[in-house]
C-alpha cells in the first residue's frame, strides 16, 4: 500500500469510543436465525488442557458441527512427535510458543509464525524445542492418522474433537461449556 492510498483511507480506525447503531435492512431476520459469536477466556475451567497421547494435550475452543470447523491449541509439552496426517479441509494455525516443523517442509515455525494448510497435503508434525510447542489451529474437514509404516490409523474430524473434549469432562466432572458449540 502506498503513503497516497493510506492517506485516501477514512476508516478504519475510527476515534468514536462508543457503541454505534447501524442500519439494517434484515435486523429481525438476523435476530430470529443469526448464530450468536462465542467467548472462550484462557481459564482451565472454561475449556481444561484434555491428554492427547503421554506428551501432548489439547485445549477445544470450539466446535462447528454444521461445516466440520474446529478451533483448538495444541499442547506438546516436549520435544516430540505428532503423527503422519493428511487433510482433507483446510487449516489455519499460529505458533503461540516453542517451535514447530513437519519433516516434508524446511520451515520451523516460533512464536508469531503462520501456518496455512490445504486439502490434500500430507505432513508429519514435529517438535525439536524442549519445552515442545503451543499451536493454535483453525481446522476444517477431516484429517487422517496413519502409523509410521503408512497404514490408515484413524479419522479425526469435529465429532471426534467433540468426543475428547466430552468424555474427559464426563470423567472428570467438569460441565460442558455450552459456549464451546457454534
Ligand atoms: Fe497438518
């Protein structure tokens, strides 16, 4: 973007604190089959650290059963190994902490670092930082797990999110956040 075309901008931002009212057209329809936004804060007892092998965990953010969408950060809590996948949707992810890389790519993600994933890619996801690594992921469509000699393994899809994240509350007592399901 050039300085002229930044000048030309007039909004964003804005210096008007408050609440505006907008016109809209459609605001009852809106009111009666809009899906309202969610709010996950950082506390373990909206969303708890739920174990994903013996050195890893996951924290689900939110769970969109109608376009298979799940949101989450991935815990390895060491140096490490995640599995050989592949995707069949597409995944957003940010490095929050440690490092991350996949053994297919020359790239080590640390913290700040994008990641965009597509349908189709095959990869395997390793930690070489001693205090692991922290991803948050925007995933959508299913992932496939396969054993280290290529066999199909597993599925993981939003229903599969949905079952970690509910069995380990039933196990352990903690109600189910309702602000978790989109
Ligand atoms: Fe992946």
């Amino acid at each position: 973007m050039t300085t002229s075309s930044i000048a030309r901008m007039t909004a964003p931002p804005s210096t008007a604190y408050k609440i505006v009212d907008v016109p809209e057209g459609y605001a009852d329809v809106i009111k009666r089959h809009g899906i309202p936004g969610t709010f996950v804060a950082s506390s373990e007892r909206e969303s708890p650290w739920v174990p994903f092998g013996p050195n890893a965990a996951i924290r689900h953010l939110h769970f969109d059963t109608r376009h298979n969408i799940f949101g989450n950060i991935l815990w390895m809590k060491s140096a490490g190994v995640i599995g050989t996948h592949k995707h069949r949707g597409t995944v957003v992810m940010i490095c929050l902490e440690g490092s991350a890389r996949y053994l297919e790519y020359d790239w080590v993600a640390g913290p700040g670092d994008f990641i965009y994933e597509t349908p189709g890619l095959i990869h395997t996801l390793v930690s070489d930082h001693p205090n692991g690594v922290k991803l948050f992921g925007w995933l959508q469509g299913r992932l496939e797990f396969y054993d280290d000699s290529g066999t199909f393994v597993e599925t993981v899809d939003v229903w599969w999110f949905i079952n970690h994240y509910e069995s380990y509350c039933r196990e352990h007592g903690i109600p189910i956040n309702k602000q978790l399901y989109i």
